[in-house]
C-alpha cells in the first residue's frame, strides 16, 4: 500500500475523524438545500445559468477585463502588480516589507495564499504572518493545512482546538466554544493592531470599477483591510468579473452554496487606499494579481471552465468520495471535486495520476455548483489523459492486457458465453485473484444472476 492509499485508509479507519466530516458537511448540505430551494429562491436555477453566462464570457476575454480593472484601480490610487508566480508575489511582499521596515503581517482567510505556501515563504525572511480567520488561526497554531475551502478546520473539535491553545498559547483547557473565541479575540486584536501590512484575499474583482470585494463572516477581513497602513490583495486572475451589476448575481449564489446564508454578514469593496476624508483605511494599496498556471487552462475551450470556481465548498460537501477520505488526502490545497479537475490541471497529469479517479462520477458535484461546471465530464477527460500518459510510458502493461483481452472476448460469442457461464463457478475467486482483489477491496462485489440473459430470452423464445 502505498502512502496516499495508506493515509486514505487511516482517515476511513478513524470513527472520530468520520463522525466530523459528516456532521459538518451533512449541516453546511441542509443548510443550502433549504436556502436555494423553489420556495427560497424561484429563480435560483435562472440565476445559475446567468452566471455560467458570465464567467463564461469574462474568461474568454480576460485580457479586455484585466487591463480595465488595472485601469480603474489605477485610477483610485492603487496599483496592480502581475504575479507569474507564486515566488514572484512572496518577493514582492518581501521587498515591500524591508524598504517599509516591516516586520509583521496579518492576513484574511485566503486560500490563493494558501496555494502559493505564501506564509512559509514569508516565515523563511523572518517576516511573520499571521492568520485571523479563527480556523485558519487554530490550524497555523496546530501546524496543519486547511482541510476544507470554505470551514479549514471542519475536522478539529473543540476538544482539540482546546489542546491546540493550550499547548500554543499557554491558556487553560477550556472546551467551551465561546471562551475559546475569546482567547483567540484577544490575541488576533494585539495583532492588528502591531501590525504594518494586511494580506486579503478576494472573492471578485470588479472590472469597470477597479474595486476588490471580500466577503466574510467574522470581520477579521475587515480589520485585516483597515488597521494597517499597508494592504495587500492576492487574487487568482480569474476572479475579474466584468460590472458592478454582476455581482448581485454570484453574492446570491456564493453565501447560499457555500454556508447556506442568504449574503454573509460582512461584504466589503476595496478600491485603493484612504482618501483625504476618510478616518480609516490603508495608506497604500496594491493587488497581486496571480497567474501560477492559470493561463494553462486557457488552452482548452472545455477545461477552462475550471476557471469559473467561486470557491463555494459545495461540491465538497456533497462528494460521497470527500466525506470519507477527508481534505487532507488531497495532495494540493484544493480538494474535493474542483480539487480533483485543477489539481493535474496546474501541476500536470504525471502527478496524482490517481487524482481524476477519485470519483464515482454520481454527479452530485455538478448538480450542486453555482456556476454550473460540468466537473464529471473534465474528470472523464483528465482519466483519458492519464490514460494516454500511462499507454506512451508503459507504466500499466496488465491493466492494457485485461482491456485487450476483454475486447477479443466480448467479440467472440462463443467463448463469451463459456466464459459467462462459469462466472458463477468462480464468483467466490473475484475478491482474491490479482488485481481484483484490491478492486473488491473497495467495492460490493454483485453476484451473477442464477440464469444469463441469453439462457432467459432461450426460454422465452421456446415458449412462444
């Protein structure tokens, strides 16, 4: 066994780790169905299509987007900077720490950060980072990586989270949910206020107004955005999203896919720094705007819509395969379904080639999504290029074998149907021989039918 299949065992052997993804993901599932259903909202379908519409659009023509909102926030007295890479953007926030002479951070929940090892980065230069989404801030002290896009620390209790600021903090062990996020308050508000720069993220970039919009539950973007003379923004380049007017659309669809909220508590709109009258607000302004494998996607008309993720967390929290491996057996940050189509799309099809196959193609991923990408159909694709990969390295000579061998059975009546025949001779053999063991492992085994089709329509025929 090797050490994905491993860890992937682990997180099914585990009834604690079990019991949270699925009271967790089965709440964040009730919660959504009851918000988006015919009575709640009688245009949700509407507004669904209206979305694919738009990312559609705006993806193919990126560019046009791009050099407006750069125009209009240019305008407003911030400034865009492109990021190939994510090394790129962690040196661009490192050199503007050390010509301001800062010497720490905190950031709002981001998972672009997240995907470029951006705290890391910065921790190597002695820069600290610090995380103020409260689950984001309880995995930075436990030393873990999100297991979730929207709830990163779905799979803590507060009986660990309690172990975690005790050992971290120096707190008593209080498993009260409520004192703990006042532990937390209590050191993340010192924080903001020692801190020279803030790191956002961005849920949508508002082409024709150059603004940058953040929403949230906690108010810690708000603070994070507004306390320190410095804010920074990093976004994917497919956040842009082409007018204001857009946005009404994907608020209605963002909060009730990915929480079951009507709109989250906080939205907020960023448009450079503080003007003269404002009492508050960074004196700088600049938004990181993140390629890192993005324009890869453009290529192919049918993968790019990958692009169209508003990372709602709804096709995680619906995925038979995520509610039993868990987040953390994803080898990247995104994980679930969008995690299984972008994943081998930026890192290539040579890693994870396991990746695409994580899947029982049910479709609920796609039934459930915003903006209506067809993840099954780029899942069936990507396979197809695993495949490809597979047949010109010779990796798989007896998975090709067993493909060509059951091709020149099934065009050999005869021997197809000796072979059928004995099936329910051998039937107890299929979970213990060769590679059908470790298929069966996982799997219900159907038991053949007593009499074959071909003996059945025999009979029939005879008795007519």
């Amino acid at each position: 066994m090797n050490a994905p299949e491993a860890d992937i065992q682990q997180a099914i052997d585990d009834p604690r780790l079990q019991l949270a993804i699925y009271t967790a993901t089965g709440r964040l599932m009730d919660h959504r169905a009851a918000v988006v259903s015919a009575d709640a909202l009688p245009d949700y379908q509407a507004l669904r299509d209206v979305a694919n519409t738009i990312k559609k659009h705006t993806i193919e023509n990126l560019d046009h987007y791009l050099e407006q909102l750069e125009s209009n926030l240019i305008a407003h007295g911030g400034r865009v900077v492109y990021c190939r890479t994510g090394q790129e953007a962690a040196d661009f926030v490192l050199d503007l720490a050390k010509k301001r002479g800062a010497h720490m951070l905190v950031k709002s929940k981001s998972m672009t950060s997240e995907e470029i090892h951006f705290n890391e980065r910065l921790e190597e230069h002695q820069l600290e980072a610090v995380e103020t989404d409260l689950g984001e801030y309880i995995l930075q002290l436990a030393h873990q990586r999100p297991y979730h896009i929207v709830a990163p620390a779905l799979h803590l209790t507060r009986y660990d989270v309690a172990d975690v600021f005790t050992k971290e903090l120096g707190v008593p062990n209080e498993v009260a949910i409520e004192k703990q996020t006042k532990m937390a308050r209590s050191v993340l508000r010192q924080k903001f206020l020692e801190a020279e720069i803030g790191v956002s993220g961005a849920n949508f970039l508002i082409a024709d107004s150059g603004a940058v919009v953040v929403v949230e539950n906690e108010g810690n973007a708000r603070l994070t955005t507004s306390a320190p003379k410095i804010h920074i923004a990093i976004a994917g380049i497919e956040k842009v999203i082409p007018r204001a007017q857009d946005l009404a659309v994907f608020l209605n669809l963002l909060g009730r896919s990915a929480t079951g909220q009507p709109l989250t508590v906080y939205t907020s709109f960023l448009s450079g720094p503080r003007r003269e009258n404002e009492i508050d607000g960074p004196d700088e302004f600049y938004l990181l705007l993140l390629d890192n494998g993005r324009t890869k996607l453009l290529a192919d008309p049918e993968k790019r819509q990958s692009l169209y993720c508003i990372r709602c967390g709804a096709c995680l929290n619906h995925c038979p395969v995520y509610r039993k491996i868990g987040g953390h057996n994803y080898p990247w940050v995104y994980s679930g379904p969008i995690g299984a189509i972008i994943t081998p799309q930026f890192q290539g099809v040579h890693s994870d080639t396991w990746l695409p196959f994580a899947s029982s193609l049910c479709g609920a991923c796609a039934e459930v999504c915003p903006v209506k990408i067809e993840i099954p159909k780029l899942l069936l694709k990507l396979r197809a290029e695993v495949a490809e990969v597979k047949r010109k390295e010779d990796t798989d000579d007896i998975e090709r074998f067993a493909f060509q061998f059951f091709a020149w059975v099934a065009t050999h009546p005869k021997i197809y149907l000796l072979l059928a025949s004995l099936g329910s001779i051998f039937f107890p053999l299929v979970p213990h021989l060769g590679p059908l063991k470790k298929w069966a492992s996982q799997r219900t085994v159907p038991e053949p039918a007593k009499q074959s089709f071909h003996a059945w329509w025999a009979s029939r025929t005879a008795r007519q």
